[in-house]
C-alpha cells in the first residue's frame, strides 16, 4: 500500500469532482501514479461509491509488465472487454476522461474526433498521435490555484499524469475569464491548434517518460507500433458502450429479458439532481399500473438517443420557444429526426409518465431536458 496515506489523502482536498471520483475508484499505484483496473472503471460509472474502501496497491514493474502481457489486442475486442479482463489493466486517469467521452457522446462525432488525431492525414492513428489526447484532457483539467496550493496541485497532477506539468501556458492570466468548456468541446476546438503542432512537440515527451497501459497495448500493440484504423475504433466504442448497458440492464433483469418499468425510472433519475425521485416513481406507477417490461433493445436505444441529446435538445428548443409542450407522437417524431433512433411506442409511454409530471400527456423542456442532461453525464454535468 502507497506510504504516507495521510498526506495523500489531503490531496482529495484540491481535486475537482472528476479527480476525486478517479482517486476513490482506483485501486493501483505504479510509480507514484494511480491508475484503475477495468473492474474499477466499471465500478465508476454504475455506481454510485465503491463496494469497499479502496487501498492503492503498488505494482512492481515485472507485474505492470506481466498484466501488459495478457492484453488482447483490439482485434479481440469484445463487449465484454473490461469483464473478461477484470483486475488484470491499468487505466490512467486520462483515459478515464476519454472513456467517459465515449460512453457520453454520438458514435458519429467520434469519426471527428478519430480524423483530429489522424494529423497525418493515413486514415490511421498511431500510438504518438493518441498520446495527444493526454494534453488535450490535462489542458482542460487544470483548475485555476490559489495562493499556497501550487505544492498541493503539483503533487496531485504528478499522482495523476505521472509528471509535472507546467500551468503557465494553460491558465489564463488574472485579469482573463475563465470560459468552462466540456471536454467534448475542447476536443472539437483543439482542431484549430494547427493539427496539434505544438501538442505533438509535447507527446514525444510524454511518450518517453509514462508507462504504458491496457488500452494503449490493446490499440498499439505491446511494442507500440500498430496503428489504429477507425473501424478498429468504432468496434471498440460501440462495445463499451454496450457493455455498460448490459451491465445496468442485467443489474436490474435478474437473469430475465426485461427489466421493469420502475426500474427504468430508477436508473434514469440515477446521477440527476432531482431530489425527490420516489414523487417521480409513485407518479409512473399510478400511470402504469400493469407492467410489461422495458426490453435491453429499447434500453440501449434509449440510451443511444441520449447520446445525441444535443441535436435533439435543438428541436425541443423550437417547441419551447413557441410556448408548446410536446406530445408523444411529436417527441418520437422529434428524437428520430434529430438522432436518427427509432423508440418504441411503450419505451415513449413509459418515458412521458415518468418526467409528465403535471400530467397533462405533454413533456415540457424544463421537464425532461434538464434532467437528463445530468443523467447523461452521470453527474459531472
């Protein structure tokens, strides 16, 4: 276990929400650095604490490189991935953020995001331009520091990224605003940065002197020399996200090929800031006296349309400006037009007698979107 605990755990302190939940979840250190194990990652995003108090185990590098070892390489990718490889991983806090964009956001803004790290123009990314990715997160999670908390900060990102970084060229001075930007923005804009030039520079940096991971075995190969091709990519995005649903779904279907209405609505209104869910869980059963069950289809749909919540968010936008609630055929309408996704007539019912909540058979912006943008983003809005 990592020495002086105390004094790390004083760091949790002057972490923001997204490092405190990483250093609650992860469970190894290798070299001052903490990391997680799939099993941990996910843990992080289907629950809400971690099932035990987590003590950081020290690898040594003959057990770092024996785990590297048996990873499969993406070609073997499956959507039970992270289950079959369990504790045998290690998954830096950076690709933490990155998984979390993928389980987050459309299938097709990532084709974007494959093309700004493919600064060669092969239609293949390699191992050096992936590790840009490291600047572009660490960029946007620096936080401003105040007088005294630099020593802090310092230890805190070395235990994070595994080496100083320098602030002064990511904060603004202290005269500027600061523009809080999601990561998927900052991933968008950064295709301005001259395709990465500068952060390229940095990468061979990084690449020299951090260990390697699971992921970036599973993509590069154990001598980092393959190159990743978006179909390889997509493959692994879309099982990601398959395997999280599973995992939820069959949390809640014990062993049968539905979950219950009630439970839906339970783990929709998980990680939303509504207060009061049981007003919301009483208003669908008196709704929905008789259940029929919600299948892992309409699930994953469902959760494949809140991907695309933004382009859908645009169309309920219209209906709110004009002072109209939205109806159900009007809302299927909605999400097919702007996402391209089909909801079933029942997984629409079950949705308007969850958020309706005045009971008027409409669903109001304030009433669904806000909700579930929360939801989307399980809670680091």
């Amino acid at each position: 276990v990592t020495e002086n605990r105390s004094d790390l755990e004083d760091l949790h302190l002057y972490a923001t929400p997204r490092e405190q939940r990483f250093r609650r979840f992860a469970s190894l250190e290798f070299e001052g650095q903490l990391y997680m194990t799939p099993y941990d990652f996910i843990q992080a995003v289907t629950n809400d604490e971690p099932k035990c108090a987590k003590k950081w185990r020290s690898l040594s590098k003959q057990e770092l490189n024996q785990i590297l070892m048996e990873t499969p390489p993406v070609w073997k990718g499956s959507s039970k991935l992270f289950r079959n490889l369990n504790e045998k991983g290690v998954i830096s806090y950076t690709e933490y953020l990155f998984l979390l964009c993928i389980l987050t956001k459309p299938h097709a803004g990532f084709r974007i995001a494959f093309n700004m790290f493919d600064t060669d123009g092969n239609e293949m990314v390699d191992k050096k331009e992936f590790l840009v990715l490291q600047e572009i997160f660490r960029k946007k999670n620096e936080k401003r520091e105040r007088k005294g908390d630099e020593e802090k900060r310092a230890m805190l990102r070395l235990q994070l990224y595994g080496y100083h970084t320098s602030t002064n060229s990511v904060l603004k001075t202290e005269g500027e605003d600061l523009v809080p930007r999601s990561y998927w923005d900052t991933l968008r804009r950064s295709t301005s940065q001259a395709l990465f030039s500068d952060l390229a520079e940095r990468a061979d940096d990084i690449s020299s002197s951090l260990s390697d991971t699971t992921l970036l075995v599973h993509f590069f190969g154990k001598k980092g020399k393959a190159e990743l091709n978006f179909e390889d990519f997509y493959r692994f995005m879309d099982n990601l996200q398959t395997e999280v649903l599973e995992i939820e779904f069959l949390s809640y279907s014990n062993g049968m090929n539905t979950i219950s209405e009630e439970d839906f609505a339970h783990i929709l209104l998980r990680y939303t800031n509504v207060e009061n869910t049981s007003s919301y869980l009483e208003n669908m059963r008196c709704r929905i006296p008789e259940e029929k069950g919600i299948t892992f289809d309409e699930f994953r749909s469902f959760f494949q349309f809140l991907n695309n919540l933004e382009d859908f968010t645009i169309a309920m936008q219209m209906y709110n400006f004009a002072s109209r609630s939205i109806g159900q055929d009007e809302f299927k309408r909605a999400v097919y037009v702007a996402t391209g996704v089909k909801l079933s007539p029942h997984l629409v019912n079950t949705v308007f007698k969850i958020f309706d909540v005045d009971r008027d058979d409409q669903l109001s912006y304030k009433e669904f979107i806000g909700i579930m943008k929360d939801r989307l983003n399980r809670g680091f809005r």
